[in-house]
C-alpha cells in the first residue's frame, strides 16, 4: 500500500513534533502495538512495568516513569481492539522546566501495518518504525531455490512476503 501525499505529511508533522523531545532522563515512554494483538497483554504488561519502576531511585525519574505508564494505560483502555493496522503510543513528561510536569500522550494509528512490539522508556522516543514508512519502498521479487524447494516472495523495504512454495 503506498501513501498518500496528505498521510506523508501528517506522519512527518508529528515525527518532527516527537524527535525535538528529550527527556532528562529514561522518562519518554514508546510503544509500539501489532495489529490483532490482545491490548489486555499489553496493558498488563505495562502494569507489571509500574510495579518495576517504582524501583528507580531517582524520585522525579520515578514519578515521571510511573506517570507516564500510567497515562498510557488509560489511553489504551479508550480502544477496544488494536485499530488494523497497529497503534504506537508515545507518552512523555514535556515540560521545559525541570521539577514541573507536562504529561503528553500521542497514539498514532501507521498507514502501514506495525508488525513488531515494542516497549522502551529512553530518553527520546523510538520513531525508526515510523520512519520507515515514509521511506520511498521499491518492490522485488524474491526466488529461493533449494535442492528440491522453491520458495517466491516479494521484498518491500525490510519486510518480506512469502507467497508460494513449490517442491
């Protein structure tokens, strides 16, 4: 599936918007959901993360990780099921004074399938996936031939697609 101009756009808007964050410390929250995959797993997984940071011993670090993982949950319980094509959520304290708390959470449905999960808390926001997307991607036809296989696919940007086994 190729993009759209106006999807190009509205994707590089909000890249650019996230890349200029940085955190003081591992408080920048990225999480990065397959399509048809249980938001219940995930949500447990990220209470299960709230129960882990409570050990961090910086106490701003702390409040700010816990925060933010709890904004996300709350965010995520707003779906009911993982929109088609995924969702990437990015939750972060944004404020521009240390001490003070600007929690913001983005949720980005991808114009192109996620097919990766991935949850880290850093000091910017994981967008390569993203990225990726608005990459220019030239299909090519992939034979692979063994001593009595064939394998045919297609290669699309990083991914590869399966179609046909032969023996």
């Amino acid at each position: 599936m190729s993009l759209t101009t106006k999807q190009k756009q509205e994707l590089r808007k909000v890249i650019r918007e996230l890349a200029q964050i940085r955190g003081r410390h591992t408080e920048l929250v990225s999480i990065y959901i397959p399509a048809d995959y249980d938001l219940n797993k995930i949500v447990s997984h990220i209470q299960q993360e709230i129960g882990t940071a409570s050990n961090i011993k910086d106490a701003k670090t702390r409040k700010n990780v816990t925060d933010s993982l709890e904004k996300a949950v709350h965010y995520l319980r707003l779906y009911k099921k993982t929109p088609e094509n995924g969702l990437a959520v990015f939750v972060g304290n944004v404020a521009a004074q240390e001490g003070k708390t600007d929690l913001k959470v983005w949720g980005i449905e991808p114009p192109e399938p996620i097919k990766t999960r991935i949850y880290r808390c850093d000091q910017y926001f994981l967008l390569e996936l993203l990225e990726d997307m608005l990459e220019h991607k030239e299909g090519y036809g992939l034979i692979v031939l063994d001593r009595r296989e064939a394998t045919l696919g297609f290669l699309k940007g990083t991914s590869i697609t399966s179609t046909v086994r032969l023996t």
